[in-house]
C-alpha cells in the first residue's frame, strides 16, 4: 500500500476513494486511467492524478519496492505532450503494465505505435 496522499490534488478523503475502489498502489492508479473512482470529488484532476501515479510507480520499481508488477510487463514512455494509447494516457513519465492486465489487441497497438517507447520487462 502506498500512500496515496502524495499524489497532485489527493488530500484523506481522496485517498479513501481510491482505496475503496480498490486502488491502493501508484501502480493500480496508473493502470486505472478510465475508470475514475466514484466519491472522488469533482475537483480532481483524474488525469494528472494517473499521470503522477505513473512516475511514483516508476521511482518504486526502481528502487526495487514491492508497488512493482510482477510478472512480465510493459514499460511504455510517450511523448513530452502525452499519447492516448489502448484506453491509457502517456507521458514522459514511464508507465508500467503487467501484461495480464492487458489485452492482445492493446499489446500490439502499444507495441506499433511509433510515439511510444516500449520495453519488456520480466
């Protein structure tokens, strides 16, 4: 569980909006862009919120912490405005998805769209 608190704009109450909707980590925010949580005030950036989680996410995988996904997934870099890509949004920020959380579909648009810089990890 990561303190969601650090997240742009998200004080107590948005933190126990996305914990009851079952996103606990910076990880589960990022992967999380559509689906804005019901009781997290109107106020809220919802994107600036994911695109921040996203970068906290990355500095907890490399440093090794256990916010990182396991299993084998995707590390995905867009440009410096963003790129919406399978339903997500990126930034200059990397951006880590398991590939289970990820269709066929939405593995190849990723992987063909020349904006993105995409790595594999294991």
């Amino acid at each position: 569980m990561d303190d969601l608190t650090r997240l742009k704009g998200i004080g107590k109450a948005g933190a126990k909006a996305l914990a009851d909707a079952g996103l606990t980590t910076f990880a589960a925010v990022a992967a999380s862009y559509g689906s804005r949580p019901e009781g997290l005030a109107a106020s809220v950036d919802w994107a600036e919120v994911v695109t921040d989680a996203a970068g906290l996410s990355a500095a907890n995988v490399l440093a090794g912490q256990p916010d990182a996904p396991a299993g084998p997934a995707l590390i995905i870099t867009g440009p410096k405005r963003g790129r919406w890509r399978a339903g997500r949004h990126f930034g200059p920020q990397a951006v880590t998805i398991r590939l289970t959380d990820l269709t066929g579909d939405e593995i190849a648009a990723l992987r063909a769209d020349p904006a993105l810089t995409v790595e594999e990890a294991v």
